[in-house]
C-alpha cells in the first residue's frame, strides 16, 4: 500500500502541473502543438531528454542485462550518447532552423516541401504513426509490469489474479488517463514542463535505488564479486553478442532523428542557442540512467534471498526484474518512488508520442482532406480528438499478450533508424528526389515487415540477419535504395534548391 500511495501521489503532482500550465496556455494552434516555439535551453534539454527516455531505457536495460549481462551497457547507452548527440547536431539543429524559417509544425511538412511532394507526405504519415504504436507499448508494458510487481499483496481481495498487484490493464488505463488530461489542459507546454520534471524525477530515483541496493549487496564490488563467482559469464561480452551483432547497434540511435515527437520539441526551442546543453549533457543523463539500471540487472542474476530463493522466480510478470530487486533488497517507501520514476520515463514520452501524431494527423492529413483552412479553435479541438483516439489505439494494444521491453524497442527503433536517410538526405544532398525518398520508405516497410514477421512478431529476442540486428541491413538497403532512385529519376526544382540550399 505504501508503493501504491506513492504512486497515486505522482500522478495527481502531474495533474496540478497540467492545470498549473493551462493558466499559461494562449489558446492558439502555434501553442498547443509547439508552445509557441518558445522553450529556452534548460527545458529544451530536459524535455527531449525526458521524451526520448522511456521504459526501454530503465525497465528494458534492467530485464535485458538480467538475461545477457553488462554487455547490454555497450550495445545501447555508450552507442547512444554519441550517436544522438551527432544527430542533434548536424541535424537537429538545421531542422529546427527550417521550421522556423518556413513555420513548419511537422516533420512531414518539411518532407513535403523539400521532396516537392504531397504524395510522400501521405505516405509516411501511417508509417510514422504506425511505429509510434510499438513505441508507446514499451512504455505501457513497462510501467504495467513494474507497478505490479511493487504492488504485490496490496489488493489481494480485489485483484487475485496478480497476487494482489495492481493489474498492468488498470495501470495502462491510469497512466494513459493522466496524460491526456494534462496535454488536453496544456498541450506541448504542458508536456515539455512534465517532461522536464519527470527527467529529473527518473534520473533522481535511478541513481537513489542504485545506491540503496549497492548497500543492501554489502557494495558494488561485493556485488559484483558475487556475480563473478556465480555467474562471470555476466561480466563479459562472452558469446552473447558476435561482433557483427554488437556492431549493428549503432544503427539504433539513429531512430532519434526521425521520431516524430522529438523533432516536435526540436521545433519548441527559442533560438539556435537552445541547443547547447542538449548537445553537451544528452550523453551524461544517459549514462546517469543505463549505467545504475544496468549494474542492477547484472546483480540480480547472483542476489540471493536468505531463504534461498532467486530474486526474480520463476512465473514473474515479463520486464518485473527491477521491480523485483527494489522490492526485495529496499523499503516500501523507496519502491514506491521507483514506481514513480519509472512511470515518469514513461509517461515523459507519452504525452509527446500523442501529440505528435495528433499534430501530423491535424495538420497534414485532415486539414488537407477537408480543403479549408481551420481556425486556432477547431484546430485545437481536432488536435484534442485525435489524441485521444490515438491513445485509446495503444491502450488497446497493450491489453495483448505482453513481449520484452528491450525487444519490442528494438524493433520499434530499427524502422525509424531506416527512415533516417531520408532525413540526411533532405538535409545534404542536392539531387535527393521524391521518388528516391518513396522508395527508401517502401523497402524500408517491406524489409522491416519481413523480418519482424520471421522473427515471430518480436518473440525470437535473439533474432539476426546475416549475424547482425536487422536494422543493419534495412538501413543499408534504405540508403543504397534512395541514391540509386533519385540519381534515375528527374533532379528538384530550381526553386526548391534555392530554397532549401542558399547560396
């Protein structure tokens, strides 16, 4: 019950920030879908870094590391550091400048205008949104297995079914509740100051519980020894990972510079300069949240109660194993704060994941089938209308037979990886034509469906091609598709090359 309160007390400070920023909230399109593009450098590094953290970082890193070992580290969070700081860089940075320039809101405006094609932007909208799904199941399944695992024995009456835990359905329809309620009050604004408090909030705690179970260990060496003795195939990358396997994860952080709701906070930021911390402290939170998560993983595969039994039994819920350690080796007190922080990752990304659908859905889909230009009112309204129809979509889905985390992730991050020599595309080269950049998205549709679909849909977690991740050969066979179909096809307009490249 302590957990539960706990949490309970996290949601309703995010309701009072929601009605907090509807008193700052103007009413116009411009606010609600890029708080008017008015974010300075703190809360611009806050809220991308909040929005791009989900449950794939702390649940997934945790639950991956349990199975595979510190190996897990190197795959994913010393990749990403430094492909994402690239990214927001050399074009982050240049994307948001056009947007500002030409009052972009969306991505695929950018796309349409460069490519000189409305076709195209039709094309990767359900693309897009189609990925945005999985993305929003990793935060959803996360956050239903941690909250049921803190809250086991609360609800034994009510809930026998999950041994008293809060079922992952009621925590879904919880979590996807507040959200809406907020980004209905506030919109982006409301979203980036949540994002902002919940960055804290997750890297705060992340770093707390990683201290309390390094003591309740006897010390992160003794744990580490512990793991040594019993399992030292833990702390090497040992045959786990081939070194094609290992490679092929630099592909993934790629995803960054092509999920929608990144690039909507991308378009909030002030001036140029808005950018630097993101540039210089991305990496840093990164190691702040993977490294604590990580370590705790490994730790869990020799932590020993002292009745003898494993820390993660048999029959645990999928993605439970930090909220298994916390419980065990830590306060009830604590474990609720843990649930907060990991429903903050969470939700740190849901709320933007939403709105960017929302605001790609309004703006260029139904705006241009209706053929009329709509007030800041209906704007706004229809905003809302989608959001929550997209929300209901994903809740829905979570209901499913849940899948790992990081797997999930995994595939989710390949298909926008693959899309992202669209944007390089858009961005450096000249000659980049429309039809190049329809066809790197179709094989990029064609190659990721194939390989999910032989994987088992996600259920083969060790699943490769040709020895490496997927993501490999898709955005290969993206890029190589893209320059291959642009150099045949006619060159872009003058006009649109004055335009997008000045002299």
């Amino acid at each position: 019950m302590t957990q539960f309160a706990v949490i309970c007390a996290y949601l309703v400070v995010l309701i009072a920030v929601g009605l907090l920023s509807n008193r700052a909230f103007r009413r116009t399109a411009q606010d609600f879908f890029l708080a008017s593009r008015s974010i300075g450098p703190v809360l611009l590094m806050l809220s991308v870094f909040g929005t791009a953290m989900t449950a794939f970082s702390l649940v997934g890193s945790t639950g991956e590391s349990y199975r595979r070992g510190i190996g897990v580290y190197g795959l994913m969070a010393s990749w990403s550091g430094l492909v994402h700081a690239g990214v927001f860089r050399f074009a982050g940075v240049r994307l948001w400048a056009m947007g500002r320039k030409h009052g972009y809101t969306t991505q695929i405006q950018f796309f349409r205008d460069r490519y000189e094609s409305a076709a195209l932007g039709l094309m990767l909208f359900p693309v897009l949104a189609g990925l945005v799904v999985p993305y929003v199941l990793v935060g959803l399944l996360g956050a239903g297995s941690v909250v049921q695992a803190l809250t086991t024995g609360a609800f034994p009456d009510s809930f026998p079914a999950t041994a008293g835990g809060i079922p992952p359905w009621l925590t879904g329809l919880a979590i996807t509740s507040v959200v809406l309620l907020y980004v209905f009050a506030g919109g982006l604004r409301a979203a980036a100051w949540a994002n902002s408090i919940q960055a804290a909030v997750f890297i705060v705690t992340g770093i707390t519980t990683f201290l309390v179970i390094s003591s309740k260990l006897g010390g992160a060496q003794a744990a580490t020894q512990a793991v040594a003795a019993a399992h030292p195939e833990k702390l090497v990358r040992g045959d786990a990972f081939g070194h094609l396997h290992f490679f092929s994860y630099c592909f993934i952080p790629l995803s960054i510079g092509m999920f929608p709701h990144v690039y909507q906070h991308w378009l909030t930021a002030r001036s140029a300069s808005s950018f630097k911390p993101l540039l210089v402290l991305h990496p840093v939170c990164m190691l702040l949240v993977w490294l604590p998560c990580v370590l705790i993983g490994v730790w869990a595969t020799a932590a020993v109660m002292p009745d003898g039994s494993a820390v993660v039994p048999p029959g645990s819920p999928v993605n439970s194993e930090l909220a298994i350690m916390v419980r065990k080796l830590t306060s009830p007190l604590l474990g609720g704060i843990l649930g907060a922080g990991i429903l903050a990752a969470v939700m740190s990304s849901l709320d933007s994941q939403f709105l960017a659908i929302g605001s790609m859905f309004t703006n260029d889909v139904a705006v241009r089938l209706l053929g009329r230009t709509l007030s800041d009112g209906q704007l706004v309204r229809l905003g809302r209308l989608i959001v929550a129809a997209v929300a209901a979509t994903a809740y829905l889905f979570s209901l499913s037979e849940p899948r790992s985390v990081f797997t999930l992730g995994v595939w989710c991050f390949s298909g926008y990886a693959s899309l992202f020599p669209v944007a390089v595309a858009a961005l450096y080269w000249r000659r980049a034509t429309a039809q190049g950049a329809m066809a790197s998205v179709l094989v990029t549709v064609a190659l990721g469906l194939w390989f999910f679909h032989d994987s088992g849909y996600g259920r083969d977690t060790s699943y490769l091609f040709a020895g490496m991740l997927p993501v490999a050969t898709m955005v290969a066979a993206s890029t190589v598709t893209l320059i291959a179909t642009s150099l045949a096809t006619k060159p872009p307009s003058g006009r649109t090359i004055r335009k997008f490249f000045p002299e």
